[in-house]
C-alpha cells in the first residue's frame, strides 16, 4: 500500500509539490522579499523628501505604455491562480486583446477615485515608477520623477535631487533594481512587454507548471 502510494505520489505530486511549480515558488519568495525592500526604501524616500502621488492618480496605470516583466508578474498571477481569481482576470485582459492600459486599474466613478485591483501584488515597475531613480549620463543617480509630480511638484524634486546628489537622500535605483530581477531568472526578466501581456504569460506560466493549462486549452 505504501509503495503504491509513493509511486501514486511520484506520477500525480500534489500540485504543491510540482518540481515547476516549486521553481517558480521559489521565484515569487525571492521577488517577493526585493519588492518589500523597494516598498521601504521607496516610501522612506518619498516621505523623506516630502513627495506625494496626487490622490487617486492612476494617471500611470491608464496609460498604454505601461510595460512589465513576465517575472514580476508571477507574484501575483500565483496568488490569483492560488485565489482562483486568475480566470476572471485572464479573460477580463484577452477582451483588451492583453493590450490598453492595465487591466487591474479601477478608474472610479470621479477624478482622484482611481485604485489598483491588486496592490499587494502589483509588479516591481509599480513600485518603482513614482519614487526611483536612474543614472544620468555622467553616472550621477538622478529622480526619475514623472510628468505630473514634474509639473506639480517641482520645487520638492529640486530638493531632493539635492539631497540624493549630497547623499542625504537614499532612492532605489531602477536599474539597480532590474539587475537584481535578471539575478532571480534572466530569461524570464528579458522582455519588457505591455503589462497586460506579461500578466497573461505570468498566468500561462503557472497554469502550466500546476498541469491546468493544457487541460483547460483540451476541453
Ligand atoms: S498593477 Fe496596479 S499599480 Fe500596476 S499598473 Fe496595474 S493598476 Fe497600476
């Protein structure tokens, strides 16, 4: 009875216990320990700094040239796979053709209502797109602020590029941070994709390393 039940176990792992499904486990745990640290560093920096996203923005989300990674992307297509969310999410982004702006932005019904779906488990590049920083062409780390906060909040930017020049002033560094994804899986963190695209190969990703895919594309 046992040996059948390891070979039973061996042939048809619990869908946990999948070698794919663990590797990307694995991943998410890596991915998800370098967003809490950007969460903090990007908060730290935006208080310290005194900046603040306008209300409800979303201004970024909307926008059709948002572009992700499969990679940080597999938090959270692992947490509605794992919900049993990713269906309606899945189907709700191929109605977009996986195109347009992201698919888990609420706009709300007035200006300043917008909201993420799923902030918990938003990506990396949304984490980062408010409150980073890039090298500029003499290698010097810059606030890569956006176009509102620019027009909205030029005064606080000057500041703080003083202050991150002077080294008062700590920001995560995008590209920093993009080197560290290509150190969690390259092949997966190559391609820059529209976010809604990413989601769908994120989705695809664990479909088929849990053996639902398949199934679900025979039936
Ligand atoms: S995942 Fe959330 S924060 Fe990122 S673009 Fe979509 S709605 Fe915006």
């Amino acid at each position: 009875m046992g040996q059948l039940r390891s070979l039973w176990t061996a042939l048809f792992p619990p869908k946990n216990d999948r070698p794919g499904y663990a590797m990307i486990c694995e991943k998410v745990r890596a991915l998800e320990g370098q967003f809490k640290a950007v969460h903090v560093g990007t908060q730290a920096f935006a208080k310290a700094a005194g900046l603040k996203c306008p209300r409800g923005c979303g201004a970024c989300c909307a926008g059709t040239s948002v572009e992700a990674t499969e990679l940080e992307m597999l938090p959270l297509a692992v947490s509605l796979v794992e919900d049993g969310e990713a269906e309606i999410w899945y189907n709700l982004a191929e109605q977009r053709a996986f195109r347009g702006g992201c698919v888990f932005y609420k706009p709300g019904r007035k200006t300043g209502e917008g909201s993420c779906a799923q902030y918990a488990y938003r990506p990396l590049v949304c984490r980062l797109f408010g409150y980073s920083g890039n090298p500029d062409k003499d290698g010097k780390i810059r606030f890569s602020a956006c176009t509102r906060l620019r027009q909205e909040q030029a005064s606080c930017i000057a500041q703080a590029n003083e202050g991150i020049a002077a080294g008062r002033l700590n920001i995560p560094v995008m590209t920093q941070e993009v080197m560290k994804l290509t150190g969690i899986d390259a092949g997966l963190a190559r391609d820059l994709i529209p976010i809604n695209m990413a989601f769908k190969r994120a989705v695809e990703r664990v479909w088929l390393s849990q053996g639902r895919f398949a199934c679900n594309r025979s039936t």
